[in-house]
C-alpha cells in the first residue's frame, strides 16, 4: 500500500516564504507553485478530483486546496476526510509505544504471547516474531497474503478475517531470522495492530479512539464513519479514473483502514513535536528502537522511516489505496509537519510534501 516512502534526494529547499496563519490558498492555482503541481495533477494528469495540502510550523497552519472531492461534489477543504492508507501503521506502532510506555506489554515479546494458543506463528533460526519486528518491517513476513490488483474497485481484503490471518501465518516459511532485515508487510502490522487489540480486550478500532484519536482532539479520525462524516468524505478514483469503495481490510484494519482529515493530521504532527502532549512517553518511544531500512541515508523506527534532510531529522509515511496516494512527514528538528493528499492513483504526492517543505525554509 505504500510508495516513495522517502522525500527524493534530489529535492533541494527553496527559499520561498509563506504566510503561515491558518488560511486557504484558494485562487491562485498560477501564481502559487504548489497550487499549480497540485492543478496539473488533477487537470492534466487526470489523477482524481481534489487535493489537499497541509503546512504546521512554529508559527501556525496553513493549506493549499485545489479541486472537488468528487466529480461534481464540492471543493475539497481541509476538512475533508480521506483514506491515509498506509499511515495507518503509525498510528499503530503508536499503540505498541504506548502499551509499552503503560507496562502492558514490552517490545520484545513474541507476538504469539497475545494470540490464542492454537495459533502458529512461524520462526527461524531459534528466533521467534516480536512485536518490535513487526513494527519496524523485519518480522520476515511477506508483503500480503493475498493477491492484490491495484485496478479493482474493491479491497482484496475486505471482509478478511482472523482465521484467514492465522491459516496464513500459520503455514507461511520464513525465507530469513526475524530482525535481520527490512520487507515491507501489510500482514505483519495487521497481525500486530490484532494482538495489540487483543491484549487490551477492545477492538482495535475502540484502543485507536480511547489512546490516540481522543486525547489529541482528532475529531474527524476513524475507520467507521457516522453520517455527517460520511458527508465529508472524498471519492477515491482508480488509475482509469473510476470511482472505487472505501478500502476496507477486515481483521487487517492496523495496516491501512483508517480516513482522516489534513487539519487533523497536523494535530497528529503537532503532538509529536508538542514536549506537553498527553502521548510524549509514547512518540518519544516510537524513534527509540532503529533498525536498518531499504533506502540510502534511512533507518526505519516504529512505524515509520527515519532520515535527514540536510541537517534536520524527519519521520515520513506514504499511502496509497485503490483511490488515494497521502503522505505525512514529520520534521523533528524544525518542528513542523506536512501532509498531502490526492484521490486518485497514479503519481506519489511526495513532490507536493517537498514544495511545501520548501516553503517554509527560511522560517
């Protein structure tokens, strides 16, 4: 589900300065770089309908819009709610840092101490599957565990169930010892998102509202929406530009089921860099633990990767679903964040991410 899952290192920092009071950059497609990337993609490239883009500095927010949640719908705004994909595991792993911050659990317990007991969970090597393997991509599960078609207009897993997770776990080989290296696995964080919840005795979508979505104000964050959030919500589209369901992931939500808004993502970056947030324990716990990654010049830590951009350190996660690419970065040195979105297939939005970095850099 997720793509470029780092800021692309030729991405140079422009030395362009943007007002940063809470605002719409509404009406400038052509004046304003970001606005005329984010109308090219749309109107040229055919790639959805609308796209949001959201700038957190010391200084307050900002947002660049530009095009409609659906066609013929209404502008798409801040508020408008989307599919984050992938980003899901953030909020994930943020649940493990936090069970690990509360004594619930610890970090290097297999995850089959909170599955039932018939469940097997395959090891290798005299090395059994932890929770921090999952969280940092190194469990050695593989990508999916079921056949994913980018081009459908419904979720491979939808309505895909525990015993459907625990058959495939339970029968799969491991090719390398868990903890000896990077793959990216959408079982694995859905496996760990379900032993989390199940360790708390609560669906995991109840743990995401009562640890994370409700201490920090995320209003607009959650996987099952009521009506007027609904009202809300933009149309993803696929490569053909036709309108797909919602992603849904069954048992396997942890991986990528939950939607969101941009203003609520910058409260989500907000609270990372926040030294009074209510989850400080946990965020600082989530880049305690570094392990290697895939890509040059990165690590990856719980739930996200970890990099520099010159001298400043940034957290980042993509997303992408059958109708959406997102993609949130952290700027942990500069305490600022940016989340962008589009729903459509297609192009990352990580080059809409690297021109509102450029924006603020003289700030």
């Amino acid at each position: 589900m997720e793509r470029n899952r780092f800021l692309a290192p030729a991405l140079a920092l422009a030395l362009v300065a943007i007002c940063v009071h809470p605002t719409y950059l509404a009406g400038q497609a052509y004046r304003d770089p970001l606005r005329s990337a984010m109308a090219k993609r749309i109107d040229e490239g055919k790639q959805g309908t609308g796209a949001v883009v959201g700038l957190l500095t010391p200084q307050g927010r900002s947002f660049a819009t530009y095009g409609r949640m659906s066609l013929g719908g209404p502008e798409a705004t801040p508020d408008t709610v989307f599919e984050i994909g992938s980003i899901t595991k953030v909020f994930t792993a943020l649940l493990l840092a936090d069970m690990v911050e509360r004594g619930e659990v610890m970090l290097n317990d297999p995850v089959r101490k909170f599955l039932p007991a018939s469940v097997t969970i395959p090891s290798r090597g005299g090395k059994q599957i932890t929770l921090v393997d999952l969280a940092t991509q190194t469990s050695g599960l593989p990508r999916d565990s079921v056949k994913v078609d980018l081009d459908s207009a419904t979720s491979a897993y939808a309505d895909y169930t525990a015993p459907q997770l625990y058959a495939f776990v339970g029968s799969y080989r491991l090719e390398r010892d868990p903890g000896s290296k990077y793959e990216y696995s959408n079982v694995g964080f859905g496996l760990l998102g379900h032993a989390l919840a199940l360790r708390a005795g609560m669906s995991y979508e109840d743990l995401l509202r009562r640890r994370i979505f409700e201490p920090l104000g995320m209003t607009s964050t959650t996987i099952t929406l009521n009506a007027e959030q609904r009202s809300r919500r933009a149309t993803g589209y696929n490569g053909k530009q036709r309108a797909v369901e919602p992603w849904t992931g069954g048992v396997i939500d942890p991986t990528g089921s939950i939607v969101s808004t941009a203003a609520d993502m910058l409260k989500f970056g907000a609270a990372m860099v926040d030294p009074n947030s209510p989850l400080k324990a946990a965020f600082a716990r989530m880049t305690s633990v570094r392990r290697p990654s895939d890509g040059p010049r990165s690590d990856q830590v719980l739930g996200w990767g970890i990099f520099r951009l010159g001298p400043n350190e940034l957290v980042g996660h993509s997303g992408g679903t059958l109708g959406f690419q997102t993609r949130l970065i952290v700027d942990l040195t500069r305490k600022r964040s940016v989340v962008a979105w589009i729903n459509g297939q297609g192009e990352s939005v990580t080059d809409l991410v690297g021109m509102a970095l450029d924006r603020s850099s003289l700030e």
